[in-house]
C-alpha cells in the first residue's frame, strides 16, 4: 500500500510539473508569438490588457482580456472584452475557442455592435508535425446561435444559427472539405426594400448551404510565414443551395484556378420559380425596361429547354478571365489573387 501510495504521490508530482512548465511555456510562446507577428510595426496590431493561462490539471485555459485587433491598411477594427482558448492538458492539439457575447466590429463607414448566444469553434492539428514544429490543420468547426448583428446606421439582421466545417480530404493532402450552413436569416429592412420592395417575400430567409472541396497550393501550417500561405488551386462545388420561401436556387461544378487567380471551367446552375426572382430584380430595378421583353422571352426559352415551366437549369462558364451565361457573355470574371 506504501508503495502504491508513493507512486501515486511521485505521478501526481509529476503531472503537477508538466501541467506548470506547460502553461508558463504556453503563456510565454502566445505572448512571443503576438509580440512577433503583431507588433508595433505591423500593419496589423493587436493590443490586450492581460494574457494568462489556468485550468489545472487536466486543461489549458487561456484568456485573453481587452482585445484590441486593428488592420490599419483597410481600417477593420474589432474589439472584445475578451477572448479565451481551451485545451486539454493531455491532448494539446485539439484546441477551442470561445468569442465574448459582445462584440464590436469597425469598418471604414460603419460599425456594428455583434450579439450571441454562442459563437465558438475548435480546430484539431495533426499530432505528428505538431511536435516537429509544424502546426498543420487537420479538421475545424465553427458554430454560432442566435447571433444579432446591429449597425449604428440604424439596422440589424440576426442569424438563428451558422456552422462551417473544415477538414483534411482523407488521401488527399492538399484538399480541403468545407462545408458552410446558415438558417434562418432574418434581413434587415434597408436590404429587403432593395431586393423586396413589394414585400412578396418572408423577411426571414429560410436558409443557405455549401457542400464543397478547395484544392490548395500548400497545407493549412499557422507556422508559414504571410508569403507561404496557400493559395486556391481548385473549388468543387459539390452543392450549393439557396432557399427563400418558394425559390431555390442551386449550383454545382468544378472550377480550376490559373496561376493569375482566374477560375477556369463551369457551374451548372439551377433556378426554381424563376418567373418570381425576375419580379424581384424587376420591382428592384435591377432590370432595364428598354431590355425587359427581350429577357423575360430568353428565359422562357431557357426554361422551355429545362424541366418544367418554372425551372431553368443553364451553365455559367468562366474562361479567358470572363463569364458568360450560357452562350450570353455577362463580364469579367472574379480574381481570386
């Protein structure tokens, strides 16, 4: 019994000393690392009144009071109480991360002042390149409940709940799954008299939801410098879907990216009910009267060439940095980098 005692008394000592030289060693390494990457000089500057680390035995808390992050080249600010990170002592590479129920985000022009019931997301690295200096990604989540963004223009919008997911593709290195869902969308009065004058629609937008796969140039090491950060190879949208009382819309496709940043290859998208999306652009303006006949008789003949009366299916293309609509070319396609 003695010696069983002595035992537990000699471990209990020990974890006790891994658990202190840890968390001064993490507290230390968060500090050094922030001094580093966002110090005085940088154009991104971090300010915090405290930084400690607790949670013994079996965890590392660290939290993060008065957060204070500033990118002065766009002029984005955001500003939180604090900010805290959680660890098990015993598995240090699987880490979460919870946001304070208030926030507050500067832009140029405006600011908004961000609610929550919940904001929080945990990120789990590959334990092998952990202890050899990388700190590779391996899977990520990110989850939000009942969050109300308001803007000192005079509006607010609130979210019921969002989730993103993130992981390593299984025997493929450089390829990431991400999935991205939000429900319950309630607009905000100014964008609904944009895009829903008439008020035909809910002002609640019931839902939006991506199911796809990125193809990058390097894996997600937090340890590469700003210059090796990775860079979009591929985007496979595996389904995306937008849904508003009774419209839908879909896409699906693969789009590979040149090295100048354009996307090169197709969507096939999917309008459900589209005769109500033409009111909507319609009634918004969004449609010239001169060219309103010559539309709304092309999309007949779209939909005449899809599924059903209230459906058209058509591919959007994108090559020689350019988009088109089917055969109508429509402009300049989006540069990634």
């Amino acid at each position: 019994m003695r010696k069983l005692i002595s035992l537990i008394v000699v471990m209990a000592g020990l974890w006790g000393g891994y658990w202190f030289v840890g968390s001064s060693q993490l507290e230390k390494g968060f500090k050094d690392y922030l001094a580093k990457e966002l110090g005085p000089d940088d154009p991104i500057r971090l300010s915090y009144s405290d930084l400690t680390v607790q949670g013994f035995p079996n965890r590392f808390d660290t939290r993060i009071t008065d957060v204070d992050l500033t990118n002065t080249i766009n002029g984005i600010r955001w500003q939180a109480p604090f900010f805290q990170i959680y660890a098990l002592s015993y598995k240090p590479y699987h880490i979460i991360a919870a946001l304070a129920p208030q926030q507050v985000v500067t832009l140029p022009k405006q600011e908004f002042t961000i609610k929550s019931e919940m904001i929080r997301g945990s990120v789990v690295f590959l334990p092998k390149p952990l202890f050899s200096g990388d700190v590779i990604i391996d899977r990520s989540s990110f989850e939000m409940v009942n969050v109300t963004a308001a803007s000192d223009k005079g509006w607010e919008t609130t979210i019921s709940k969002g989730n993103l997911a993130l992981r390593q593709t299984p025997t493929k290195p450089l390829f990431y799954d991400l999935a991205i869902s939000a429900q319950g969308i309630d607009l905000p009065d100014q964008l609904r008299a944009l895009i829903d004058p008439a008020h035909q629609q809910s002002a609640l937008f019931d839902s939006f939801k991506l199911d796809s796969t990125l193809g990058l140039s390097n894996p997600l090491d937090l340890t590469a410098d700003r210059g090796e950060h990775p860079k979009v190879t591929e985007i496979e949208v595996k389904d995306l879907t937008i849904h508003w009382d009774d419209i839908r819309f879909l896409a699906k496709g693969t789009l590979q990216i040149g090295t100048d940043g354009y996307p090169v290859g197709k969507l096939d998208l999917t309008a459900v009910n589209w005769q109500k999306m033409y009111e909507l652009a319609d009634q918004s303006g969004a449609v010239d009267p001169d060219f309103a006949p010559t539309i709304q008789n092309g999309l007949k003949v779209l939909a005449g060439m899809s599924e059903g009366e209230d459906v058209i299916e058509i591919a959007l293309n994108f090559a020689d940095g350019q988009m088109s609509l089917g055969p109508f070319p429509i402009g300049p396609a989006p540069r990634l980098y």
